[in-house]
C-alpha cells in the first residue's frame, strides 16, 4: 500500500465512515478500526493529499494495460462542460441533482462542510487537510444505485433517494425528493414498497439530518480511542422500508436493524409465495456493538463466538400487506466449510501475487435468477453460487476465487443461465485503475460458464480505453440488454463512462458501444462517473455520482443493427432490480425474426440466399400486415430453418434459428 493510499482508506474509511466499498478496505489497506476518532490521528502523512493523482506502476510482465490512443482517452475536463466521446450510445438527457443533494460549495471553509463532518460524528478538532475534508464532504450527496417501476425511475444517494418521472425519458423530470442521510442508499421496490439499504453511522430512525454529536476529544496524552462509535439509541443501520402508494409522499412503515447495516440488497420473490417477498442484505461496513443491538459480534474467529455477525448475509422476510412486521428470518452461513462446519470456510486465495490469502467474511452483492433457482453473490474473496428454491436458507453449491481479482464486486446471469459475469472492484471504486499501465485483468470482469451448478472461468473483460490518473474506474455495476440471439450487458465504469460488451461468446467477449466524459478535475480524484448503467424498457439510464441522471439510447453501429434494437425494445417490463434478475421471453413478432437474420448474416449461419429469401417473405408479411397467404408462405419456410438449426456447429447461431423458426411458424402481431 503506497502512502497516499493509506491516508486515503484512513480517512474516507474512517471519517467519511462508509468503508465506501469493502473492495478499497482489502484492495488498499489492511483492517482499520472504524472510528471517527481515527480519521484526526495525526502522523507525518497528515499533510498529505491522497486525492493527487498517483502514477501507476510499471505493468506485471506478461499482462496488456488499456488503450491511450482511444479517443476516450484524452477527454477535457470539467463538471458540466467535459469533453464527451460516443459510438453507440446517444446521450438523451443529463438531469442534475436536486439542490438538497448539492453540497453547494467549493470552499472548505465554508459552514456546510464542517456541518456534514459533524453529522458523520468527526468533531472540529479533526486534523484532516482542508482540501480532503472537501472532498469527504463531497462524498456525502454522492448518486448510488438505481430501480425502476412503471414510468417512475428511483434513484439512490448516501443522503436519501430522488424519484423521477420517465414516462419521456428524454426529458426525465424529477418528481419526489426524499432527504435520508445513512449512505449508501441502493434501493428496490416491489408493488407499493420501496426498500433503502442504510449502513453509515450517522442513519437516524427518524431519517433525521442532524447525525449524531461527535464524541469529546481525548484528553492529551490519552491512549487514542478504538473502536465502533458509542452506542445511540436512534442510530439505524439496516434496511428502511416504505410505502409509496403516495409517489410523491413516501412514507417510512419499517426499519430493520442489522449489525453491519446494508450496504446492498436484494429483493428475493419466491414464486411460490405470493403474500411475502425477502430480502437479501449484504453488509460490508463494521459490526456494530451488542450495546446498540442486542447479539452483535465482530469476533473473527468463528471458533470463539459461533454467534459472529461475521461470515453470513441475513434473510429479512417482508409480508406484503403488513410491511410493519418485516423482520429477519435467518442469517445463512454461506461461507461455511461443509465438511468441518467451519464458518469462515472460504479464502480469497491472495490477490495479485501479492496479499495473502484472507477469510471471505461479507457478501458485496447477490443477484438471484429465481426462475432457475439459483444466485449468483459476489463475496469480497469469492464468487459463490447459492440454490435459492428455498430463499429463507440459502445453500451453496459452489465457489470460485482468482489471484487477479481484488474485490469480488457484483454479478450477472446470462439469460439463459449458461453464463456467470462477475465484476472486480479493485481500488474500491476510488481509485484510479483503468490507466495504460494498470492491468487488463485486474478490476476486470470475470466470465464464467455454469453447467451443473459449476462455475468455470473462461474469459475477462475490462473497459479499453485508457483513463486517466484522475479518474477513479473499475468495473461496476450493469444489466442485460434483452437483444434476442445474444448476451450483451451495458456496465458503469465510474468515470470510465458506460460500456457496453457482447459475451455471446464467453471465450471472445468484446465492446459494441460506449460513453464516456473527460474527467471532473485534472489534479484531483474527485469521485464521479457512472455508479450503474441499466436497460429499462428501451432506454439506457446512468446513476452519475455526481453530476446527476443519464439517459441514453442505443444507436446502430457495425455491431448492432437497427432490427436488434427494435427487437430489444419489445421486451417492456414493470418493475426492474437488477440483482433480481427476471427471465426475458420475446414475442413472435417478425422485428425479432428480422434480428435473427441480421445475426445470422454476421455470423454466416445461413446462406446469404436463403436469408435475402427470408427477408423478401418477412417483408411482404409486414406489407400486408400478417396476411393468410404471406403467413403461410412464412410457415412453409419454417422447417428448413429447423433442419439448420439441428446441423449447426455454433451454440449461439442454434438457438438464433430455432428462435427464427417458432416466429415463422405462428408469428404475432
């Protein structure tokens, strides 16, 4: 760990009291106490600003850096005026914060930022520099995730969360403002419920502003105080639950308190429970003491306290009319030894040849695909594959680690389930890792295959474009684009901007589009860009950590015809959590028909005569909008297709003729 770094974790993990991702806590620094108090230690370093950029070091032989020649390279600085470079994606809309989630300054010295070091419990006396306490403070309004239901768009923020309308995406209009200080603020919703995931310190019960005081200075020469912060009977850390039924008023019915509070979560709809729903929490932050809540335990060995708030995700089960009784049901041990009952029974295996190898205590994310009855979690050392067909106690049924990866960060299912994409936040997402020396396959993505409930890795794939070293970017959180015939997953890169990668081919994973901004300052990481880019029905949205809303959509390129697009769009759901995966069905309209064929002819899966053939009959049943006799014509073609479909040596290139072949047969209007 380089010195500046060091400073960095001391104080945004220890001030800003976040540990913002646990990947920066294994990635940059060994364990730290927690407390506030830690972040006015002084030392030698104080003085220092580990928000200058830092160079990158010389590349590990053998391994390939990003691309300083991309054009996304060299963007020019700024907030609201960066450079932009696009292939693509076609940027609709920036929507800034609302003022309640502004800092509204650039001073230091100015009253509100001391007034936000006061909420997160760091007193006056603190000897942070100023230009970092800046900085912290900064981090306080930062944009979090994002869910989405019917025309409303939720999007998160370590201070609350904001609602907007997107019934025009193009001029997405922010409709509710909910002030929740608690940090991280990743929300999902279900019906007339919202969920908010609180882990920081300065949670209230009461969604108050004030935090909590800081504690008295020690006295000098005082041994320096470790430690959690001292217990608050108001404090909350945990998942808030609300009632939305009044969008524009929502109202707090539930707060389920945990010992390291929420820093994600996922909402779990068992298919065979239509009165409750559950959630998933992850907790990456410290444990609080049993003087706060009852039964809380940090010890690290398992073996002196099996009651560890360590080592396991809990089960919080919600009934859907009666959300005030929402309560944990379990707390499974998943990373446990099932030979030895051991608890901590996963590692991470070392990272980049260099740290050793650590117990995997904390689930980062879990993405469950219910319809295959299966989750993906990605485990700070570990990806894991949990059997969720009873979503109250989940069971492992495998796990993977890897020496080049940090952070075992989020995950995604193919939509066949054939597929695991698993993401690295390296650096923890503040820091700089996307430059020309930094490693293709560090803070990467990870692809595996899944047969048999195996994990296998094949591939990884990290953002091409070279950033620069003020520009905090690691792979981070995506979703599924429902093109028919192919994977393709739209994903944040912090301010690396959005990428958007085709897996179809596991072993070959490759870009079909981008965006990307130049970064915020040349001479300071300040941290901004994209926390999340997902599809929702049609669309592209971006959580920009600090500027605001994203909205874009997809353009046509060489890698993505107009006719997949199309297709894409047929797919409209009504609600979206990404980390709760759906599975995705398309229509038999002849749009998806048309898109098949465009693969097809990329690929060489059909003779180009037999697909002009297909598409003289596609169009003619268009023209005549599903006439008898063009829809027989269709019909008739139908089993040559199949006949392709059973002699072809290409996975991907099958299932596109099969898909073509059902159209054809009973097509839709």
């Amino acid at each position: 760990m380089n010195r500046a770094a060091g400073i960095a974790f001391r104080v945004v993990g220890a001030a800003f009291f976040l540990w913002f991702s646990a990947g920066w806590t294994r990635a940059q620094a060994p364990p730290t106490p927690p407390p506030a108090q830690q972040a006015a230690d002084g030392d030698d370093d104080d003085n220092d600003n580990p928000f200058m950029p830092q160079p990158a070091p010389a590349l590990p032989a053998g391994m390939k850096g990003s691309d300083a020649n991309d054009p996304r390279a060299t963007l020019k600085p700024g907030l609201y005026d960066a450079g932009e470079a696009a292939k693509g994606l076609k940027h609709l809309a920036l929507v800034k914060k609302p003022d309640a989630f502004q800092l509204g300054s650039s001073d230091p010295d100015n009253p509100k930022v001391q007034k936000i070091f006061e909420q997160l419990g760091v007193g006056s006396n603190n000897k942070i520099p100023k230009p970092m306490q800046l900085v912290i403070a900064q981090l306080a309004f930062s944009n979090s995730d994002l869910a989405f239901q019917g025309n409303h768009l939720f999007q998160g923020n370590f201070y609350g969360l904001n609602v907007f309308d997107i019934s025009n995406p193009a001029k997405a209009a922010l409709l509710t403002t909910l002030v929740c200080p608690g940090g991280q603020g990743d929300p999902s919703v279900y019906k007339n419920l919202l969920f908010l995931s609180v882990e920081m310190p300065n949670g209230r019960l009461d969604c108050g502003t004030q935090g909590f005081a800081p504690e008295p200075p020690q006295p000098e020469g005082a041994p320096k105080k470790k430690g959690p912060p001292a217990a608050q009977k108001d404090r909350f850390r945990g998942v808030r639950i609300f009632d939305i039924s009044d969008i524009k008023n929502p109202k707090q019915v539930a707060a389920v308190q945990t010992c390291r509070g929420s820093h994600t979560h996922t909402l779990v709809v068992d298919p065979n429970d239509k009165d409750n729903v559950y959630i998933y929490v992850s907790g990456t932050s410290f444990v609080r003491q049993s003087e706060e809540l009852a039964g809380c335990s940090d010890e690290k060995d398992p073996s002196k306290d099996p009651n560890t708030a360590l080592f396991r995700i809990d089960v919080i089960k919600v009934p859907v009319a009666a959300p005030q009784n929402a309560k944990i049901v379990s707390s499974p041990r998943v990373f446990m030894d099932p030979r030895t009952g051991a608890l901590n029974g996963l590692n991470s295996g070392g990272t980049h040849g260099k740290d050793k190898p650590s117990d995997t205590n904390q689930c980062h994310d879990i993405t469950v695909y219910s319809a295959i009855g299966l989750a993906a979690g990605a485990c700070s050392g570990n990806g894991i594959l949990l059997d969720i067909k009873d979503p109250v106690n989940p069971k492992r049924v495998d796990a993977v680690n890897d020496t080049n990866y940090s952070y075992w960060h989020s995950a995604s299912f193919s939509n066949d389930g054939s597929k695991v994409l698993f993401t690295d936040e390296w650096g923890g997402g503040l820091g700089a890792r996307c430059r020309p020396n930094d490693p293709n396959k560090w803070g990467a993505d990870a692809i595996f295959t899944l047969k048999d409930q195996k994990l296998s890795m094949t591939s990884y794939y990290k953002l091409p474009a070279a950033q620069g070293d003020s520009e905090n970017c690691v792979a981070h959180n995506g979703s599924l684009v429902p093109v028919p015939g192919r994977d393709i997953l739209v994903q944040a890169w912090y301010q690396g901007g959005i990428s958007v990668v085709d897996f179809t081919d596991p072993a070959q994973p490759f870009e079909i589009a981008y965006f990307d901004r130049g970064p915020i300052d040349p001479n300071v990481l300040i941290l901004g860009g994209d926390w999340s880019a997902y599809w929702y029905n049609g669309y592209i949205y971006g959580s920009e950590i600090a500027r605001g809303l994203d909205v874009f959509e997809l353009q046509p390129t060489q890698y993505l015809t107009q006719n997949e697009i199309d297709a894409a769009r047929t797919i409209h759901v009504a609600e979206l959590n990404v980390q709760n995966q759906q599975k995705l069905e398309w229509p038999r309209k002849l749009v998806v028909a048309k898109a098949y064929l465009d693969q097809l002819s990329r690929s060489g899966g059909l003779p180009a005569d037999e697909i002009a053939s297909l598409q003289k009959g596609i169009a003619s049943a268009e023209g005549s909008h599903l006439g008898k006799s063009d829809v027989a014509k269709l019909k008739g073609m139908a089993p040559s297709v199949e006949k392709a479909a059973a002699s072809s040596n290409n996975p991907a290139d099958g299932t596109r003729l099969r898909g073509l072949a059902e159209i054809l047969k009973n097509p839709s209007k």
